[in-house]
C-alpha cells in the first residue's frame, strides 16, 4: 500500500485529491498537512512513500523547500503541486530534487500515474512535457519565466509586482504611461501569467520583491538608462 501525504492547504482541492485516491486500491491517504511547518512536522514523525506538496505553502523559494523536505527524508519521493504551466517550473523543480511536477489540471488518471511512477524510483513528467522536450519545440523551458525578460522588462515586472501605478513607473524611466502598458502586455506574454495579481504572486514566491521595501527595487532606474 502506497501511504501518501498531501500538503496542500485549499480544503477544497485537498478533499478532491482525497477523493480520487480512495478510490485506488494500492493507495491510501496517510496523513494531510495545511501548511509546509506541518509537512516537516509529520515527514520527522511518520514514514510516507510518496508527499504530494503545494510549493505555494511555502515562504521560501523552491529550492531551499525541496532542500529542507529532502534533508528531513531524502529518499521520500516528492511531488509538487503547482498553479503554473509545465514549462515555466517543471524542468527546475525536478533540478532541484523534485520527482514529479503536476498542476492542478491533472486528470485522476494521470494523477495516479504520477504517484506510481514516483513510487517506483522514477521522475514523473506529463506526456505534454515528453512531447515538448522530445520535439524540443521550446529552448527556453529550463529558464525561469523572470529570466526571458529584457533588463527593463525586469525592472518594470518587479515594479507592477510591487503594485506601483503604471504612471510612476513611467515617471521613473521617463517613459510614457502608453509605452509602459505596453511593456506590461510583452512581461505578461512572456511570462504567461494572466494579470497583475498572478504577477505579484510569483514575485513574492521567487523573492524578486519585497513588498515591505517597495521603495528599494532589486533593480533601480538609473541601472536601465
């Protein structure tokens, strides 16, 4: 029997995952976690073959979650669960120790897949990810999404991500408030996040801003001019 613990912290989805699983004969649902200081907790008391994990639990980037998950039990498959495409976090994750990314769009079927292909000592990617690395139809799919931005890209992406008004931004780089709405449309493109929200989201998850320090951007307008 596979023992699985979830970290997932949406009730809700949480419930869902539990759902498809019971319905598995060579699985049980072991134990879930609401937050990543209550993963740690139950990986230090208990024994799980497989920990399904919201990486956006967690306050740290995904490295050092994966590096503190895998020094409690290195041996314990883990696969994180995301809100971003394949492309954009899968390759990195499995880099930094992952076994397995899948988003919440996943099929039960697949679901299952994954944690028996993790169980099993193997990496887990989606037939979506195969055919894409197979066909290498995307050079840039091992970078981060921040990383396919221009210099002022950057700069502006971390600004709106700091929720400073299009207008001061402009005023910064001595832009029109025309051109840096448009520089928003590129950096949501590239990025493949939908709005700003999402935006601020992945800043704050990948430590680009602080948005206790707003007034301090990582990257500073005189360094772009």
């Amino acid at each position: 029997m596979i023992r699985i613990l979830i970290g997932e912290d949406h009730i809700i989805f949480r419930e869902a995952l539990k759902q498809v699983l019971v319905k598995t004969n060579d699985m049980v649902v072991a134990a879930v976690a609401a937050n990543a200081r209550d993963v740690l907790n139950k990986i230090r008391k208990d024994d799980f073959d497989v920990l399904i994990f919201n990486l956006a639990m967690s306050d740290r980037s995904c490295h050092d979650t994966l590096k503190k998950l895998k020094s409690q039990k290195l041996k314990l498959p883990i696969i994180v669960l995301g809100t971003h495409p394949e492309e954009q976090y899968a390759l990195r994750l499995l880099r930094a120790g992952a076994n397995g990314y899948i988003t919440k769009k996943i099929s039960p079927d697949d679901l299952i897949t994954a944690i028996r292909t993790v169980y099993a000592g193997n990496k887990y990617i989606s037939p979506y990810l195969a055919e894409k690395l197979a066909f290498g139809l995307d050079a840039d799919m091992s970078k981060l999404p921040n990383e396919l931005l221009s210099h002022r890209e950057y700069h502006v992406m971390c600004r709106l991500a700091s929720s400073i008004p299009t207008k001061v931004i402009a005023d910064e780089l001595s832009l029109s408030v025309r051109t840096i709405s448009n520089e928003r449309t590129r950096i949501l493109k590239k990025m493949r996040i939908r709005n700003n929200a999402e935006l601020t989201h992945y800043a704050m998850q990948n430590h680009l801003v602080d948005l206790k320090k707003i007034d301090n951007p990582l990257v500073s307008a005189e360094d772009i001019l």
